[in-house]
C-alpha cells in the first residue's frame, strides 16, 4: 500500500450508505465466499428447463447448419446482389457484443474505475462467448466451409497461400487474436477465485478447480505476478480491441460500395460495438442478478455507472452516425442518394425507423437516473439498443447490398428459415454457454470485490467520518 | 512466346447489338453453365456470365428501349481481387481477371465488391439431368455448388488457339481467338482481340469517339469496351 | 467480301472429311464397334468438327458441331455457310440440348394404355413397321390416309411426297405455327402473284440506307433472323460512313423495334394504310425519283391520304415525313412481316407495303429485294412451303367427318399450335389410327397410338436449301455427327423400309436401299458444277466434300431480280382489318409474339432456352401479359399481378408485365409455353395464347388471322413473381454512379 488520499466526502450523507456502497457492511471475507459460490449450487429445475430449452434451440440450428452445408447457400434468402444477409450482419453483431468486456475490464482498469469490479467476470465471459459465437459466422457463410483450411498459412506443396490482402484475412487474425487474448484475461483473472472455489467446493468441482487454478496459493509473489500479467493485458489487449471492428468495418469499406465506402466506418463501428456491448452487458446483468440472486453484489450504483457508460458510447455512436450520414446526404452522389432514399423513405424505411429509435430512445432514457438504476426500466433500453443495433447491422449488410451501380441488378433480401435458425443458434448457444458458465465458475470475482475491500477504509479523523482509498494497483 | 503480353479486351458496339440472347445461350453451352430454374431467377439467384441489360427511355409512345450485353468487365484495377482471401480471383499476365473454381471456398466478397455484379454464385447444386450432363465441355470445369464462377472471355478458347498456334510456330493472327458470345453473335456487335496490338481490329474500335467503358469514373479500367449506339463511327 | 480460310477452319475442315471412313458410315450402316478400335479421327480428348444444318427453325443455317469422343459438345455456326456465315441464334447454340433431352423417346412405342393415358409399351423397329404396313395395306382408299408435317428436311419432303403420291394419297399437309406467326405462307403467295415465283423474298438489309419494317421481326424469329442480324449490323455499322436508318411499324414494341431508330405503334390492321399513304405522297409529291413512278400511279388511286391518316391514327405530317425518307433515300426497303400476315387484311396489307419496293424502284437493286438465284440446285427446291390454315381446315372437316382413317404427323405439333377454335384436338380423336414420328411425347403424339421416333437432327441426314435464301446459290447438307443415342429410327428409313415391304408401284417409287442411297444420288448431281465453291473428280470425293463443307454454294454471289413485268396494273384495294369479339365486351387487341427462345413452343423442352431471357421484359421460365401503364393503371393492376384474359374463344391467366412500349389497346403475350405435355421443362409452365385466338383467316391469302382476336382483361387479384432477370426496382434505368 503505497499513497494514499482523502477523498472529500458530502457531509450530509450517512456513513452507513457509504459503507453499504462499497461492501463494506458487516460481512467477513468467508461470507463473501458464501454468497457468491452458493448460487452456482442452487440449480432448481427452471434452470435445466432453460437448458434444455436452449439446447433444443441450438440443436435445431446446427441442423439448419447442415442442411445449409448439404444444399448450398441457396437455402438461405441471400441472392445476387445482397451477397451477405443474416450470417454477416449477426457476426458483426457478436464481434460488437463482444467489445463491452475489453472495455469494462481492460479500460476500466486502467482507468482505476472501482465501480466495475462485481461486473468484471460477467463482462469477461460475455467476451468469449460472443466472439465464440462471431467466429461461426466465418465459417457458416462459407460456400465450401470444408475448405475453410485454405483460409490459413500452412506450409503445402503447391505453395499457396492466402491473401494477406483480404480484409477477410485481416478479420480472421484480429478475431483469432482477440478471442485468445481475451479468453486468457478471462481465464488470469479466474485464478484467484477458482483457488477460492476449490478449497470451498468438493467432489468434482474441486478436481476442476484443482487443475484450473494451477496451485494457486495466494502468496505475494503470485499477486504480484498476477497483477502485473493483468496490467500487461489491459494495455495490450486495447489496440487489439480497437482493431478487431476497425477490421470487421473494412470488410465493407474497403470495396467501392456506395455508402459503405467511408472513411468513417472504423470508429463508427468500434462506437457502434461498444455501446451494444456495454448494453447487452446491462442486459445480461440484470438478467442473472435476478436468476441467481446476486442483489448484493450487484448493486444499483454499478447500473448507475453502467447506465451512465452506455449513454456516453450511445451519444459517440449517435455522432459517428451523424457524421457519416450527413456528408454522404449532402454529397447527393447517385447510387448513395438511392440508398438513404431506400432507407429513410422506401422499402427499408421500417427497419431505418426501427433503428434510429431503439437507438434512440434509449439514450433519453438513460439520462434519467431513475432508468439507470431501475432494473426493470434498465433492461427495456438496453434490450431497446440491442435491437437497435442489430438492425443497424442489418441496414448496414443487406440495405446497402440491395442497391449499386447496375440498376438492372438491384434486388431484394428477405431471411429464410435456414438464416433466422442459425442466427438464434447463436443466441441460444451463447444464452447456454453463459448459463452453464455461470454455473461452473464464480460469476463475482471475489478477489477483486475483496481487493476493493483493502482498498477503502473510512477512518474516523476527530468527528469526521473519512472515506480514504489506497492504490494498491 | 510474344515480347509483349497480349492485352485481351472486348469491343461491344450498342449500335450492332440487338438483344437476341445467342451470346447468353452459346456462353452457357461453351462454359457448362448450370440452368437454375424458375423458383432461383424469382430469388435473384440467376446465373449467366452475360446478360443483356434493357433500358427504357421516355415515355410512350415516345419511348426507347437500348440493349446493353454486361459480363464481367474484366478489370484491370478489380475491385474484386484484393478481397478474396484465398487468391481463387486473381489477375493473369494478360489482363484477364481469373476465376480458379478450385480455390473458391465461397465467402462472395469478390461479389459484394463487384461494382458491376457480374459475379455470379452456385447457390445450390447445378444439376444435369441425365443425359444432359454429356453436352459438358470438357475443357472446362464443372462448377460445385458454394462457390463464385463468372466470364473468363472463355479463357479455354485463348489458350486452345494459342497452343495450336505455337505449335505450328506462330502467333495467333487477330480474329482468330474467339470467346463463344463472339463466335456466335449474329449482328457482330461482339469483337474479341489484343489492344497491345495496333493494327487488331479492337485496338482500331477502341479509339472510336463512340467507346466508353461501363462506370468508368469508377477507375476500375475494365476490358470490355463499349461502343455507344445509334451514332456513326465518323 | 473476301474471306481468309484460317487454320482452325482448316482443321475443321479435315476433320469433316474423314467422316468418310469414320464415324458416319457406322452410323448409317449401324455395325457395332468396341471403343478400343475408335474411328481414326477420333483422338481422346481432341475435338472433330462436323458440318451439318440448324434445323431448330426452317432458316436452314450451317453448323459446326465440336464432337469429343463421340459427344456433341457445341454447336457453332459453319463460318463457311453464306447464309448465316458462322453465326448462329440462341436457338441454334441450344440444340445440344434436343440430343441429350432427358424426355427423349428410346424407341418405338405404342399407347398401350389408350390415347392420352401416356402409358407407352415399348416396341421392336419390326413390330412397329409391321403396324404400319398392315394399317396402310387394310386402308379402303389410299386417300383414307394423311400426312401432316411441320418442319421436314427437304429430303423427307422428297421421299414422303413421292410415298403418298405412289400410295395414291395426296401430297403432305404442311402447317406450323411458327411459320404462321412469320407469314411464310401469305409471304410465298405474295411473291407468286407479284414475280410469278412462289418464293420468299432476300431484303438486302446490309445495303439498305432506309428500312421500313411494319410488323417484320427480323433481328428475332422471322425468316431468317441470323442472316438478318448480320445484315443488319452491316448496316449499322458496317457501311462506309453511312449508318442505316430504320422504322418499325408494330402495335408492341418488340426487340427488332428497340433496335429500330423510330418504333411506330402503329393500329393493328392499319400497317397497309400507312403504306398505302406513304406511296401516295410519294407520288403526289413526286418525291425521290420521279421518274420511276409512272407505272404505279394506278395502284395508289383509290388511296386518300387524309383516309388514310385517320384510320391508322397517325397524322398526315408524319406520314409525309416517313414519305419524304423513304423517297428521298438511294435505297430504301419496306418489309412486309408476319405480323400483317396475321391480320384479316393481311394480304391487301402485304402488297400494300411491298409497293413501295416497287415505287421506289427497289426491285433487283443493291439495298433492295431479292430472290433467290436457284442455279444449279434448282433440283434441290422442292421446299415444303408451308400451307394456309384454310387448306390445314379442309383436312381437320375431313378427320371430324370420318374420312381419315390413318393419320401421320411428322414435326408439327397441331395439338397446341392451333387455336383451340380449329377444333384440332376433337378431329383427332375421331380419326382412328394415329402415329407420330415426334422424338418427344407432346400435346400431339400423347394423342396418337403409335410413336415412331425420328433420330434428332445431330443424329440424322439431310439437306435443306435455305429458304429465304443467301446471295449465294446454296443447299446446306446434314449429317449425323454422333451416333443415335437411342433406338430411334430415320422417318426416310422408315418410309423406305416401308416401301419395300408394301412393294408393287411404292417399292419401285422408293427404289433407295437407306435414305443416305437417296442423298448421296441426289447430291452428286451438283459434282461437276463450275459455279461451286469447290470441286471434287469423283463424285464419291464430292460426296464427301459436300458433308465436309456443310453443303454446297457458289463461289460468287448470283443475285436473282425479281421479274415484274407481269404486275396486273391494278388499284390496291384499301381493306378494313376485321376483328373477332365485340369491341364493347371486348376492349383490347390480343397480340400474340412468338418469343425469341421458345419460337412458338418448341423450345420450350430445351433448358437452355427457358432460361434465357425475353430481351424486352428479361422474363425467363414463363408466360406473362403485357399491358401498358396507362391500361394497367385502369384496370387497376401492376407488375406480377395475376389477370385473365378472355377472349371469344377461351382464356388464360398469367402475370403482367408493365410495358411502357405497346399501345394501350393491345395486350401482348408471348406464344411458346403453355405445354400439357413435351417433357419435364415444359409442362404446366405458363398458358398458350393461341389457344385464345380465333380460327378466322385473311380472305385473300387463306393464312390464320392470329392477330385479329379481341380479348377482355379481369384482375384476379392474385399475385405470382415472375422469374426476371431485370430489377424492378430499378425501373430499366441506365447504370448510374
């Protein structure tokens, strides 16, 4: 414990709220233990209900998957000219998902931001799991996904090799190194408390625990070691996350398509993910806080936080948006000119107003405090952004596919049942990746909610309650 | 083997042209292309290397119609050849813009990036029923389904000349390669030869007043070649 | 134009000439021979060129065909051939698809299961011949049996003419639609009664500074259509600085019409009226060359140009401007087409339009018309002209009154290219025996007890003389360039073998052993010919030499001026086209096209050809209606929107199509699809118009007045997509950006 500081405090207010919003009410550390490794036993038959449910779901895409592979492409509602449909506009969407848990994790750390500790793990899992779920999407709207491998460098004797300058090989590479880098971010940061679980758990979960915590012993010099891996990976892991939707963005802007064709498109889209991210976090926090009675950790100052960091990106996404669109409105060339008439007026005009108010809308809402800090009322406009932004990537993918150049080659899109099957695998195969997760390891990082413990302190300096905080970091 | 590569282009003349299909039946036959079917074309899945574009003008009774025959454009900057992942599209020393369907894995990138969409997709199983599989080319392969096929100014016909020729110690005299749409179209609007030789008939068409190339503001200086309609050459 | 013989043309050409010792022979003579042992010229993997003749329509153009191991692989147009020199249509390039058809017939069969039950046994060639022998031999009266054909090689033509005369029947019945919907037969009648020679007229379209078309579809199906096309391009660009200048007259706004300069939607049955004032004005105003006016005045006295001008709805200053560029052009041509033909004034209309040739002193003048110079093939012109409807009636109150009793049907396909109004299905089945000689089961032969498939035209022999024919001389040959794939059987075989067996006067008729015998007598008689393009010593070289070449031709253009001194000096009578259906009940003109791919339905078994697109509306896979916006607005309906539309006679639903280039009185539809029957790409796809028209004819020419049907139009309120290639959406605009 190095410096520390004295933070001005408000004299009106209770030291008592204080301390309940910082977890420091009357609870040992092994109580902590107890109350976030109690409800990953509690298993009542509503969650194999939901497992099962979302197994079915998932079952029923990979079959959709295989019939796809079997026929060919055809079976999904993709055509000449909007050559990508569902199957890129829901990859972009997960890759976008994914970016809420760099951003809580990595950035917040750096930040010193303390409110993000009981949603970190939450955050982290949601990573993996929509970048696991991204990473399908490569391969699904592939034509002959059994010559996948030709996308990778391996030595052969014909001497063939990929494109480099494929944005799709960029894609792979950002995606690959991202899904690692943040997967072991998750996993370093899993150490502690799995150590936690297995001298709490027995049976099975213990042998688990036992070879994933990998002799974790809590010694300083693991601590320190920890630390300073963690450090190392909120820095490193930020470009990376910047890069990955600045790529997934040049898919589209590197070709001559009118309207994707912008220079703006990579911040737009790393905008664009980060506010879906951050509100599908929202989302989901809300949602398990509720399915495993994790009141206590987390709290309505989190949401608060959270709320307030989903109405920054929603307002950086608005003027990116703006940015964008008004200076290809103005710039009137003739097919752009056709694409925002289809958007704003034609037959694209319902998804278009569909978007612009679940994005929208939220960000009014979320000014209020009362949102922000009313499960309920959060969820409804983080749910409303998901859609929102799904649409968006849809809008993006197909609305611009369906007009170009040739008006004699424009077209129409529609999903089949191949397209929306597959695309709800990903929502259910993710929903159950998550549950499982959930139930497995420690939802709450423990060591971080106890590290914030040591952190803060109130000391009592003549009559004056004195909140104080040390770096420890 | 010639010092300078050949320059293959295309010449279209609009004024010739009088939308008869020949080209598209005679490329479908020369390049096994497969037919898809009712229920595909309503799906916009339709597959012919080479169209025939209509275009109304006016209104009645005041009113024309103009053909324009579009196939891949064969760019010499394309849009489509960075973006394959696999290099299945790539650029020949001749300028002709490649399409291997054995290194296709399909993700239609070169699709989305086509400005002039004249890729065109197996979106599902081409089927021959038999015996109709015996009318296969086979110097050409038959494409599976899940991957991009598009024109190649029938690059079997180029080389098919070009072996003969070299054989017989010479080099293939102007005229003399002729992708099938060529070979067949009965106004000859179609004229297929090297731009990299001044004296070809192509080279003389191209410095018409009326050629002009398809979205040439674009840049993508494609090696099809239109000459405009319903004007005289002098 | 001289033309440099290129190498590949040469190997093409050797190829050819070793089918002497090769693959032909066996195909003739049928000897069985192991693939280890392949006939010499065929190489693995390297291709043979035949030369052979399209026989998709009745053209007659030349093909190359590249053969691999023994499989057709691509059918090129005979860069030799004058007609079509080297180029070919969309229908030509699709006739691989006739040999390897899936729903080809293997072998003989009978209807086992009664007529239309489409339950075939399969029959022994001497089980079947026997059927057809003994159904001639028990015949009452050889005028009990009759011959209906349709597109014949010449050379069955030949056999089967000299067979029913022997027999003592009368000559075969000729009629088919797609000859119908060109006005073939009103054509060749028009050509007897102006040159005295019952032929179709060469319009030399690459010299023509100024084309008048009315109605004449030549850049798609009307006579000619690659030989045309080529010209055509010629004369856009072809001529020394000069650019030809071309108006067509047509109610719908067809692809021959989109590459006119002027397209004039002209009133259906008021294409001779325009005609007829356009002469007028020339004459009055002594327009062009004046001189060559005198002897026609008498044909335009009866001719008022205000009249005119009121009855055809196109005003008199724009009649003098079209007068004045007719006139005023050094060669100008007026063309009269099909689409007159099918009207009830066609033959006034015809003559009306090709007045103005005479006028303007286009007869047997560079840029002008044509016939074909027969030379030395004279021998070979007994071209199965097509008859009139009248004369097909005659035959179909002959069948319904029982005085058929043996029905024959070769290439023709009445069942479904006759209005339903002829009565055709009816008559037929009153007849009590009938056979076909079709390869596919269609509308006709699902109705006849007996099939007796021919070979497909790649498989079989034959000539044709091209008819309208080139500037050269010339007979276009056919051979066999694969071996049959099927157990089908030569119709010329057929009837030989025949012959034989019912022996006497028909045996000594038909004294050849095979057709090929009767081919290889009549060919030899062009060996020793200077005029032609090449030469051979022994007539057997010649006979090898004329299926190397594809036929024979001159070497130079002979041009053939029609002669027109026997021109009666008459008024051209001015006729009122008269329509069938009330106009009241029955608003709109039914204009029925033959489509560019299908023709007038027998292409629509090739998949090829289904999927290549309209030109106008790129609609492929079906039928559709055309209607313009302004009557699609009144009837309250758009694109894809289901209409019936009912005529006097019958009615059909099918989708519309908005079609901003047809005269919102007339209501086009494609003709060709609509197939009850012809294999699995034909059936149940869209309906037949022409099961809607009425079986009136012209008065003057006896022809089928197609285009004189009235319709009504009745929204069903259903929508059905239509397979386009076009965007909607994109509203036939230009590429932008």
């Amino acid at each position: 414990m190095s410096e520390s500081e004295v933070l001005a405090y408000p004299e009106d207010s209770s030291a008592a709220e204080f301390e309940d919003r910082l977890l420091l009410a009357e609870r040992t550390s092994s109580e902590i233990n107890q109350a976030v490794l109690q409800p990953m036993f509690r298993t009542s038959w509503k969650f194999w209900a939901l497992v099962i449910f979302l197994s079915l779901l998932v079952l029923w895409g990979l079959f959709a998957w295989g019939y796809l592979i079997y026929w060919g492409m055809g079976t999904a509602g993709i055509n000449r000219p909007v050559y990508w449909g569902f199957f890129i506009a829901t990859f972009v969407f997960w890759v976008g998902i994914s970016h809420a848990g760099t951003m809580i994790s990595a950035v917040l750390r750096l930040l010193k931001a303390d409110w993000r500790r009981p949603i970190t793990r939450g955050a982290e899992a949601m990573t993996a799991f929509a970048l696991m779920m991204a990473g399908l999407f490569p391969f699904i709207h592939l034509g002959r996904v059994w010559k996948f491998y030709w996308m990778l460098p391996y030595p052969n004797n014909r001497l063939m090799w990929p494109n480099f300058q494929s944005p799709l090989m960029w894609d792979m590479v950002a995606i690959f190194t991202y899904f690692i880098g943040s997967t072991l971010y998750l996993y370093l940061a899993l150490i502690p408390d799995l150590a936690m679980a297995r001298d709490h758990t027995g049976k099975w979960r213990q042998k688990l625990y036992r070879v994933l915590s990998l002799g974790w012993r809590g010694t300083e010099a693991e601590w320190h070691k920890l630390h300073r891996a963690l450090s190392i990976f909120s820095v490193a892991i930020i470009p990376i996350f910047l890069s990955v939707h600045s790529i997934v963005s040049w898919d589209f802007a590197v070709t001559i398509q009118p309207r994707w064709h912008s220079t703006i498109f990579a911040p737009y889209f790393v905008v664009g993910a980060i506010y879906s991210g951050l509100a599908a976090l929202a989302c989901i926090l809300v949602i398990v806080r509720k399915g495993m009675q994790l009141q206590e950790f987390l709290r309505s100052e989190h949401f608060d936080a959270l709320g307030k960091l989903v109405l920054v990106a929603g307002m950086a996404w608005v003027y990116f948006w703006f940015a964008g669109f008004i200076v290809e409105w103005y710039g009137n060339e003739p097919v752009t000119r056709e694409l925002i008439h289809e958007e704003v007026a034609g037959s694209l005009a319902p998804l278009f107003y569909l978007q612009m108010s679940a994005n929208l809308i939220p960000i009014v809402m979320l000014i209020f405090k009362k949102v922000r800090t009313t499960p309920w009322l959060l969820l409804v406009a983080t749910l409303l952004v998901n859609v929102g932004m799904f649409t968006e990537r849809v809008l993006i993918v197909v609305g611009n596919l369906q007009r170009n150049f040739m008006p004699f080659n424009w077209g129409e899109y529609s999903p089949t049942w191949v397209e929306v099957s597959i695309v709800v695998m990903t929502f259910a195969g993710f929903a159950l990746l998550y549950t499982i997760f959930s139930r497995i390891f420690p939802y709450v990082p423990v060591w971080e909610i106890k590290e914030g413990r040591l952190r803060y302190t109130v000391r009592r300096i003549g009559r004056l309650l004195v909140p104080t905080a040390a770096e420890i970091e | 083997m010639a010092e300078i590569e050949p320059r293959w282009v295309l010449i279209v003349d609009l004024d010739r042209c009088t939308g008869c299909q020949a080209c598209v039946v005679a490329c479908q036959a020369e390049n096994n292309v497969p037919t898809v079917g009712e229920h595909e074309t309503i799906e916009g899945r339709w597959l012919h290397w080479i169209h025939i574009e209509r275009y109304w003008e006016g209104e009645y009774p005041n009113i024309k119609a103009r053909f324009m025959p579009v196939m891949c454009q064969q760019c010499t900057a394309a849009p489509c050849e960075p973006v394959c992942p696999v290099f299945a599209t790539y650029h020949t020393p001749e300028g002709l813009n490649a399409q291997i369907y054995n290194r296709c894995i399909g993700t239609r990138f070169c699709g989305s990036a086509c400005p002039y969409k004249t890729r065109t997709y197996n979106w599902l199983r081409p089927e021959f029923p038999e015996p109709l599989h015996e009318q296969l080319n086979p110097d050409v392969t038959v494409r599976s389904r899940g991957l991009i096929e598009k024109c190649t100014f029938c690059v079997q016909r180029i080389r098919r000349i070009e072996i003969e020729a070299h054989a017989q110690g010479r080099e293939p005299v102007d005229g003399e390669i002729q992708p099938a749409c060529v070979q067949t179209c009965p106004p000859d609007a179609l004229v297929f030869g090297d731009l990299n030789d001044p004296s070809s008939r192509v080279s003389q068409l191209a410095t018409s007043h009326r050629s002009f190339k398809l979205l040439g503001e674009l840049g993508t200086d494609p090696g099809v070649i239109y000459l405009k309609g319903g004007e005289t050459n002098v | 134009m001289t033309k440099r013989v290129s190498r590949r043309d040469f190997l093409k050409l050797t190829a050819g000439a070793t089918v002497v010792t090769g693959l032909a022979p066996s195909v003739r003579r049928m000897v069985l021979e192991p693939y280890v042992q392949p006939p010499e010229e065929v190489l693995p993997g390297e291709a043979t060129w035949y030369a052979s003749t399209c026989r998709l329509c009745p053209a007659g153009c030349g093909i190359i065909v590249r053969v691999i191991n023994g499989r057709a692989k691509k059918i090129e147009g005979n860069p030799h051939h004058p007609l079509n020199q080297g180029k070919l249509c969309a229908r030509g390039q699709a006739g691989l698809q006739i040999l390897y058809n899936p729903d080809r017939l293997k072998n003989a069969v009978l209807q086992s299961g009664g007529r239309g039950s489409l339950k075939f046994e399969p029959l022994y060639w001497s089980e079947a011949l026997d059927i057809l022998v003994d159904k001639l031999e028990t015949l009452s009266n050889p005028n009990r049996v009759a011959f209906l054909g349709g597109l014949m090689p010449s050379h069955l033509y030949k056999l089967t003419t000299r067979f029913l005369s022997s027999f003592g029947s009368s000559s075969p019945i000729i009629y088919d639609l797609h000859s119908a919907l060109e006005g073939r037969n009103s054509t060749v009648q028009l050509s007897e009664s102006l040159f005295g020679s019952p032929e179709l007229p060469i319009y030399d379209l690459a010299n023509a500074e100024v084309i008048f078309s009315f109605g004449a579809n030549f850049l798609e199906t009307w006579m000619s259509p690659v030989s045309q096309s080529h010209a055509f391009g010629t004369m856009r660009q072809g001529q020394l600085g000069g650019r030809g200048f071309l108006v067509h007259f047509e109610p719908r706004l067809s692809a021959t019409a989109a590459s006119a300069d002027e397209w004039i939607p002209i009133k259906p049955g008021a294409e001779g009226y325009v005609a007829l004032a356009i002469g007028r004005i020339i004459l009055e105003e002594r327009l062009g060359q004046a001189s060559s006016h005198r002897p026609y005045s008498i044909l335009y006295q009866n001719v008022d140009v205000q009249e005119m001008a009121d009855a055809s709805q196109i005003p008199v200053e724009v009649l003098h401007r079209f007068a004045r560029i007719f006139a005023d052009a050094d060669q100008a041509i007026a063309i009269p087409g099909g689409g007159l033909a099918g009207q009830h004034n066609g033959g006034t209309s015809m003559l009306a339009v090709q007045a103005l040739n005479l006028l303007s002193a286009q007869i047997g003048r560079v840029g002008g018309v044509f016939l074909s110079q027969p030379g030395p093939t004279a021998g070979f012109r007994q071209n199965p002209n097509p008859g009139s409807f009248e004369n097909l009636s005659i035959l179909i109150e002959r069948m319904k009154s029982g005085e058929i009793d043996l029905l024959l049907i070769y290439g023709t396909n009445p069942v479904f290219e006759l209005p339903t109004s002829a009565g055709f299905a009816e008559a037929i089945a009153s007849v009590p025996y009938v056979i076909s000689f079709s390869q596919f089961v269609d509308e006709t032969a699902a109705r006849a007890d007996l099939i007796l498939p021919d070979h497909t035209y790649l498989e079989s022999w034959g000539y044709e003389v091209p008819a309208p024919g080139a500037a050269k001389p010339a007979v276009s040959s056919q051979q066999p360039v694969v071996r049959p794939l099927y157990d089908t059987r030569s119709t010329g075989d057929v009837l030989l073998a025949v012959a034989e067996r019912l022996g006497g006067q028909v045996a000594n008729a038909l004294p050849w052993s095979d057709e090929v015998d009767f081919l290889q007598e009549l060919a030899t008689e062009l060996h020793g010919s200077s005029l032609g393009a090449y030469d051979a010593k022994t007539p057997s070289s010649f006979w090898a030499l004329w299926r190397q070449y594809g036929g024979w031709w001159t070497e130079k253009e002979i041009p053939r001026e029609p002669d027109i001194s026997t021109i009666v000096q008459e008024p051209i009578p001015v006729s009122e086209p008269v329509f069938d259906g009330e106009e009241n009940s029955y608003p709109y003109h039914l204009h029925p096209y033959p489509s560019i791919t299908l023709s007038d339905g027998r292409g629509a078994n090739l998949p090829w050809l289904q999927g290549a697109p309209d030109p106008m509306t790129t609609v492929c896979w079906g039928t559709w209606v055309e209607l313009n916006p302004e009557t699609a607005s009144s009837l309250g309906v758009s694109e894809d929107d289901v209409v019936r539309v009912i005529s006097p006679h019958g009615e059909l639903e099918a989708p519309v199509v908005i079609y901003p280039g047809i005269r919102p009185d007339v209501v086009a539809i494609p003709v060709g699809q609509g197939h009850e029957q012809f294999g699995r790409f034909a059936e149940q796809r869209g309906s037949n118009p022409i099961a809607l028209v009425a079986s009136i004819t012209d008065p003057e020419t006896g022809s089928l007045a197609w285009g004189a049907t009235r319709v009504r139009i009745e929204p069903t309120g259903r929508k059905k997509s239509l397979a386009r290639l076009e965007s909607l959406a994109g509203e036939g605009r230009e590429s932008i950006g």
